[in-house]
C-alpha cells in the first residue's frame, strides 16, 4: 500500500465526507462530487450530454470521471467482464478505469492510443492491427469525436470485435437538440474548433443521429438507460452519473459485413 498516497487521500475525504453518494472505485462514502469540464458557450447551446462543465463529474479521493463510472457500473452489473476470462482493447484509455481493468486477473487487457504515453500501444484507430473477431471488448469511451472518419473507425471497431459475444462501449458526447450530427469543414484551427465544436482537438458534435451512424457502421446496437436500473444504479444517482446519459453498446450480429 502507498502510505503518502493513502494519506493525500484521506485529507481530501475529509473535505467531501458524507453518506449521499458513493464513488464505485474507491469505495468512499462521499457527501458530493465536484465539478470538472469545460465552460464553453456551444457546449450549453446545443445541450451537449457528456460534454461541458458538470456540478457533479470528479470524485476528488481518486479522480474518476462520470463517464468513467457509468461505464464501470454497466460493465460490471450488465456483461460478463468481470465474471469469465475476456480479451480487452481500451482505446484513449481513462487512468481510473484503466487501473481497474489492469487489476483484474481474469483479462487480457490491452490499452492503445494515437500519443498518449500511458497506453501499451500506439495506433490509428482507422487502421487496427488485429485480426478480425479478436476482442471480447472493446472501449471506445469519447474518442469518435476527435476522428475526422469517424465511420471508417467505427468500422474497424466492429471488424476487431468478436461476432456475437464481443460488446463494444461507443460513447461520445451527442447534442440533446441536434437532429443530426453537425460537421464543418472550414473550421480548422484549434480556435475554431472549441468555439463550434466546444473542445480544440474536437471535429464534430453529435446529433440524435448517432446510433444511426453506428447502425449505419455495421453494429447492432443497444441504448441502455441507467435511471431504469433502480437496483444497481439509484435513482437518486449514488454515484454521480449524468442523468441524460444513455449507454452505446455495439455488437456485431446483424451485421451485413460479418464477413
Ligand atoms: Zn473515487
């Protein structure tokens, strides 16, 4: 056990003790979480789910995010990661989620990225090098939103993943008002893009046309909503989660391109 960081993180418990909500990584008793994101005006505008400045994002004992926890949650109390031996490909991975997955046993985990140096590989998510069908699970938790083709991404995404069985997590910040997913090509400096796109490194926002465009990718897909989950989730949101946000689970078993 780290003493130091122990330590660090019982001083800042006692900022944000209480018996409210819960953080289902580090298990603390929380009276709140605090809020993280960014404050851009486009963000408000086109009531962006998962993006923009949330009361209620950051545990302040260990870090993790909202989007983090739901992903967690719905892994743990709705698919058998954690309950059978299971291959998994974590892009862009979130450091919260990635030390968990890193701690279980019973998976072959793998992380990956285009630059960042805490994943195990570097690569473009346009051009996996994997065979087809390989991963029981692929994440893929706000990543679309930063590829100029994001359909060939999705695509290579469902190619790696397994027929059937293999689930993917497909989150990406949507528009609550946005019928369709908007995109400008003009728009092309880091300025430009968090004033339209609410983030520099963004190159859309999706609309409620985002399963569609998964659909559309060749995946089969279901939209959880964890308020429907009263037993594993609360409804008076224990765990901080975003009460809009709804879950894309991926799988390849309608597919035309099962190949
Ligand atoms: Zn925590």
């Amino acid at each position: 056990m780290d003493l130091a960081r122990e330590f660090r993180r019982f001083k800042r418990w006692t900022k944000v003790w209480g018996i409210k909500h819960t953080c289902p990584f580090c298990h603390r008793p929380l009276s709140r979480f605090i809020p993280a994101g960014l404050d851009v005006p486009v963000l408000y505008d086109k009531q962006v789910v998962g993006g923009g400045l949330r009361e209620s994002a950051r545990c302040y004992i260990c870090g993790s995010m909202d989007r983090e926890r739901l992903v967690f949650l719905y892994l743990k109390h709705h698919s058998n990661m954690f309950k059978q031996h299971n291959k998994v490909l974590h892009i862009a991975p979130e450091p919260v989620l990635m030390n968990c997955f890193r701690q279980c046993k019973n998976l072959f985990y793998l992380t990956a990225d285009l630059k960042s140096p805490r994943a195990d590989v570097k690569l473009d998510l346009t051009a996996l090098p994997f065979q087809d069908d390989t991963f029981d699970f692929v994440i893929v938790n706000h990543v679309f939103e930063h590829i100029p083709d994001d359909n060939l991404a999705m695509t290579e995404v469902l190619r790696v993943l397994k027929k059937h069985t293999g689930k993917a997590i497909l989150q990406v910040p949507i528009s609550l008002n946005l019928e369709r997913t908007f995109e400008d090509s003009k728009v092309t400096t880091d300025e430009g893009r968090l004033e339209v796109f609410g983030q520099e490194d963004h190159v859309r926002i999706y609309g409620q046309d985002y399963k569609q465009k998964l659909e559309s990718a060749g995946f089969s897909v279901d939209v959880f909503d964890w308020n429907i989950d009263d037993k594993h989730f609360s409804n008076n949101n224990k765990y901080g989660l975003i009460k809009e946000e709804k879950l894309f689970v991926g799988s390849k078993i309608n597919s035309m391109k099962l190949g």
